[in-house]
C-alpha cells in the first residue's frame, strides 16, 4: 500500500510541480499529500470497517512511510540534487569560463558525466530514454549519503529519546492534526467546529484561485507589504528588499501556532519586530551598507539580508547555542544511554549508538572522498549534527514549521578561514557547494517525521520503536527510488529547458546553477575572515543562552529562545501568523479557560485540514491549465 502511494505520489508530483506549477504537495510544514492519504486511511477503516480491519499502528506505518518518502521524491531532495549535478557540465561548460577550472575537482562517481555527455545534453533538451547506466553510479553514491545523514540522526534522537519525552516532555505540536485524525477518525470530522475551521481557507482559496485564473476581482488578500508604507528616511530602513517586512497571514500557519507554546509564538514576532529595530539602528549608525567580508554567492546565496547586524548569521549563532545547550543539558541521558549500549550489549540504545556511529563515519568518509580533508570532513559532521539537534528543538519543542537544516554549513569554514584560492583548495569548495544539499534539502525532515512517529506511537499505545525506525528506512527507500524514476524519466522526456521556460520547473533550474556558483564564487574571489559574521553569531549565541537562563531563574520572563531563533532568522514567513495564532489563543486562555481553548481545537485542526485540501484541490486544476501557470500558495 505504501510502495503504490508512494510512487503514484511521485508520478503525480512531478507533473504537478515541475510542469504546472500548482502547489507543492509534498513539502511544508505538514504535507498535503500524506494526511490526504492518512484521512483516506481513516476513512476506509470506518466506512469498510465489516470488510476491511486496518490496526492503528499499520495506519501510523503507512503515514510515516508516505510523509518520509513523498517530499524526498520531490521539492524535499530529488529536485535539489539532481539539477546540480547536470547543470555544471551543460550551461557552465565554455573552456575560457571560471567555472571550468573546477570541473576537473569534481569526482566521476559524484555525476552523471562531464561536457558533452549523452546524460546531461539530454537532461536539457530532452526527447531521448533515461540514460540508466550514466546515472547508476552517482544515484548509488547520493542514496549512500542520504542513509549516512539519516542513520546517524535516527542513533542521535535514539539516545536523546528518553531525556526528550519522558523527561523534559517535548510537545510536539505539529503532530497534533495527524495524531487527532488516528485517535477520533469520524468523531473528529462530525464536529461542526472542524467543518468551520475547513471553510475558512476553501473560501480564500476558491476565491484567490479563481481570480489568478479569470483575473475576476475581488482577491481576499492575506499579506500587507509595510514597505509600501515606510518610504522615508530612516524609516525605509526596516523593510529592505532583501529582508521584506510584510504582515502575511497563512491558515495553515494561524493553525499550527494555535497548539505551539504562547511564549515561543510570542517570542517569534517579538524578535522579528526586534530585528527591524537592528536594521534601523543600522542605517542610524551608518553600517546598513557594510556587506562584511564573506564571499559567498554574488548577489543570490549570500546571507540576506547581506550586511550589517547579519541577521541571519545571528540566528545561526543562536540555533548553534540551542543545539549546543540541549546535548549539555542531556549529558546524563546521554552518558547513561552509552553505558547501558556498551553493558547490555543489544537493546535500542545499542542500536541508536551503533547506527549513530555508523552514520557519523558514512558522512565523514564521504565528504573526505567528495574532495574534504580529513579535519574538515570531522568539522562538517561535527556542525551538520549541532545543528540539525537545533533545528529539531525548534520543530519538536517549539512546533516551527521546519523541514530542513536550511544553513549551509560550509559558510561557516569561510567565516573563519575566508574564501578565494589560497584560503582553500579547489576540491574543498566542490565538496562544500554540492554536500550542501544536506542542507537546503528536506532530508533532515525524514527524521524529524520519524520523532513525531514516535511520539504518536506513544499516545496510541501501539508498537514503536524498532518498527517505526524500518517504516521511516522503507520511505527513505522508496521516496529515493521513485524520486529517481519519476523525476528522470520527466525531465528526459520534455527537457529542462521547456520545463524552466514554458512549466514550473524554474526554481529547480535556478537550484541546479546555485551549486556551480557556490564553488566558483568562493573559490575564486579572496576575501578575509568575516569578522563581522562571526561576532553575530557570538551575539546571537549569547542572546539565546541569556533567554535561556532568563527562564531558568525567572519563571516570569515570557521571551523563549526558540523564537528568537525562528524570529530572527525566518521570522518573515510566519511573524504575522504567530501574532494572529498568538492573539487567539491569549484572548482563549485568558477568558475561556483551558476548556475554551480545548473546545477551540477541532476549528484551528479544521484551518490547517481546509488548507491542505485546497492545495491538492488546486494541484489538480493546475494539470488543466497551461504549463507554468498554476495557482501557487
């Protein structure tokens, strides 16, 4: 059942994403495609129930299974990984270029083949069979990488496993929705709440989505450009282009921090209103122009927005002290997990601290074989680990729709080493601009998924455990294999070239030539330490750690050090909707009371459903329209 979702999925997905253009259905925050599937689920085992007799925990499977392996099919990996490693070799092929310099660095096993080849001239122009042979190796390589990083994350939350749910009790927010729909099922869609709730978004979208297709007026609109508004000096300050100060609403999001803690909701836009405050004393002090240093990407990958206070180098501070404080505040769990690994000889936690290890040494080998030295490949492990644990506190704990590691973690060695030809050598700023899919990718998603399994497997009293652990590898198996398979033979049939200019594929083209400026630029242009960068994660580390001790010592303080994270750097996606979602459920407590706010629940679960529905819904219009022109939220 899950191998036939998955593939359909991802035939599905192809068409919709890189030909229509329509919404992504297998990405964000919760995925439309597998709670479509865990609604279907629910369905079959309520309405078919005399025919048909589905245990909850093959339900809990199939879900982990289709949420692990449907987004790495798709915009979650696949569409990231396999553009770079083709793009280099058509577009950037000209002997007299600079990145011609750096083809020879880029190891054979890595890619599909080099200038000229049959693979990549076809992956362009298309309109010729998938050339498997070429494409064997690498595939193998970047499958081997993927269940590197995804073992060595399922050991690591296998040994933090104890301290963060039975001990420190992470709520795990995002799996209220799809833990709801297993526990109630009918129950839950027979509320007249819930149905209020799903009306909300079908109302904006319908009519959003008919008004981008008959340009018929009257669009409910969901965002204000405060730009628009602050048009004079120093006030313009706060809303630069490249860090966008908009009020934007998303019922997804309005739901989703409705069940997140009021302090981290709280803390998200009080920072992000914090960080426009930077941004105006900045132009104040005359320093709204000083770009600092660091090479990094022309104008497009840089950390935006790309100078002083680096906003974005501050939250990397600040996740880094997160992931920093959560091991060290697990050192006993952690010490204790080891010992009862090396005492017991077999159990989980033997298992966790083997395929932690195993995974570890994966990545590190692979990195060193990518063209890494052996201290960077143990740099880079060492920083991916901190902070994905990061990243999955704020996930976890917090409930921020986080899917990814985002980072890239290679900047961090051209802060301190800086960047051009004598601070690196060539195979090292390869290795770093193609292993940052790691990144920027969903894969870090696929465990994330795999914690909420648990936790979900808990609440229903079913087997977790070792068999969700096979489920979350099966999706990885399958997502990967039917990713490869429909994503190949797509693109070899039509071509990239109409797939950017005349479908929707122009962001996975753009990611393809992202990876060859990544290299080029830093390998190529000399720039000093970024002095600069490094001082604002110093400070970013130390305002998350003084958050942090603030709520140790004075329970009062309502700031959370999670939101300063997420505030600061991508508190633009989802400020206005953590006021919104703030608001609510602030008036809820404070003049309903808990069984207000309990009561409320089916309404916010029902905005976040009304939201997914209507993304598939308009997914299937866009496969009617002309290609590109999909309706996209």
């Amino acid at each position: 059942m899950a191998a036939v979702a998955v593939f359909g999925g991802a035939w599905l997905l192809q068409r919709v994403e890189l030909v229509s253009g329509g919404p992504l259905l297998a990405v964000g925050p919760l995925a439309s495609l597998p709670i479509l599937l865990l609604v279907s689920l629910v369905a079959v085992g309520h309405l078919g129930r005399r025919w048909i007799h589905l245990e909850q925990g093959e339900v809990l499977a199939v879900y982990i299974m289709a949420a692990v392996g449907l987004p790495l099919a798709s915009t979650g990996f696949v569409h990231f990984l396999l553009p770079g490693l083709v793009t280099g070799f058509y577009s950037f092929a000209d002997p007299g270029g600079r990145f011609y310099r750096f083809f020879q660095h880029i190891p054979e096993w890595m890619v599909p083949g080099g200038a000229e080849s049959p693979a990549v001239t076809g992956f362009f122009e298309g309109g010729v069979a998938v050339p498997w042979t070429a494409w064997v190796a690498p595939l193998a390589a970047w499958s081997v990488l993927a269940g590197g990083f995804l073992a060595a994350l399922w050991g690591l939350f296998g040994l933090l496993q104890r301290r963060w749910m039975e001990e420190e009790r992470l709520g795990f927010p995002l799996a209220e929705l799809p833990l709801a729909m297993l526990e109630r099922g009918a129950g839950l869609v027979r509320d007249p709440l819930m149905w209020a709730g799903v009306a909300v978004p079908a109302i904006i979208y319908v009519v959003n989505g008919i008004t981008h297709y008959f340009l018929v007026p009257g669009e409910i609109p969901l965002a204000f450009d405060l730009g628009e508004v602050l048009v004079v000096e120093p006030w313009r300050a706060m809303a630069p282009y490249t860090a966008p100060f908009v009020f934007e609403l998303s019922p997804l999001l309005v739901g989703i921090v409705y069940f997140m803690s009021v302090e981290v909701a709280f803390s998200t836009w009080f920072f992000f209103l914090g960080s426009r405050l930077q941004l105006l004393a900045a132009e104040t002090l005359g320093r709204s122009a000083d770009q600092g240093t660091f090479i990094g990407l022309g104008g497009q990958w840089r950390e935006w927005p790309n100078f002083f206070p680096h906003l974005q180098a501050q939250a990397r501070g600040g996740l880094l002290c997160i992931g920093f404080l959560t091991l060290w505040a697990a050192r006993g769990s952690l010490a204790a997990a080891c010992r009862r690994a090396v005492q017991q000889r077999g159990g989980e936690d033997a298992a966790s601290l083997g395929a932690l290890a195993a995974g570890t040494a994966v990545i590190a080998l692979w990195a060193w074989a990518a063209g890494l030295s052996a201290a960077q490949s143990t740099g880079f492990v060492l920083l991916l680990l901190l902070t994905f644990v990061g990243m999955a506190r704020l996930r976890l704990d917090g409930g921020f729709p986080v899917v990814g590691i985002y980072f890239l973690v290679g900047n961090l060695f051209y802060f301190a080493g800086g960047t051009g030809p004598d601070a690196f050598p060539p195979s090292t700023y390869v290795a770093f601009a193609f292993m940052s899919v790691l990144s920027y990718s969903g894969l870090a998603g696929a465990a994330l998924i795999h914690f909420e399994g648990q936790k979900m497997a808990r609440a229903l009293g079913v087997s977790g455990g070792g068999r969700l652990g096979l489920a979350v590898a099966a999706g990885l198996a399958l997502g990967l294999l039917a990713g490869y398979w429909s994503m190949l033979n797509l693109v070899y049939d039509h071509g990239m070239f109409a797939l950017d200019q005349h479908g929707g594929a122009r962001g996975v083209a753009r990611v393809g030539r992202y990876v060859q400026y990544l290299y080029s630029d830093a390998g190529l242009r000399e720039g000093a330490a970024d002095l600069d960068r490094l001082g604002a994660m110093g400070f970013g580390a130390l305002v998350t750690a003084a958050v942090a001790a603030s709520r140790t010592f004075f329970g009062w303080v309502p700031l959370h050090p999670l939101g300063f994270v997420y505030g600061t750097g991508f508190g633009r996606l989802i400020w206005g909707s953590a006021l919104a979602g703030w608001g609510v459920k602030v008036l809820a407590v404070r003049y309903g009371g808990a069984g207000t706010y309990r009561r409320l629940r089916p309404f916010f679960l029902g905005m976040i459903c009304g939201d997914l529905f209507m993304r598939a819904v308009w997914a299937l219009v866009a496969g009617f329209g002309t290609p590109g022109g999909g309706f996209r939220f």
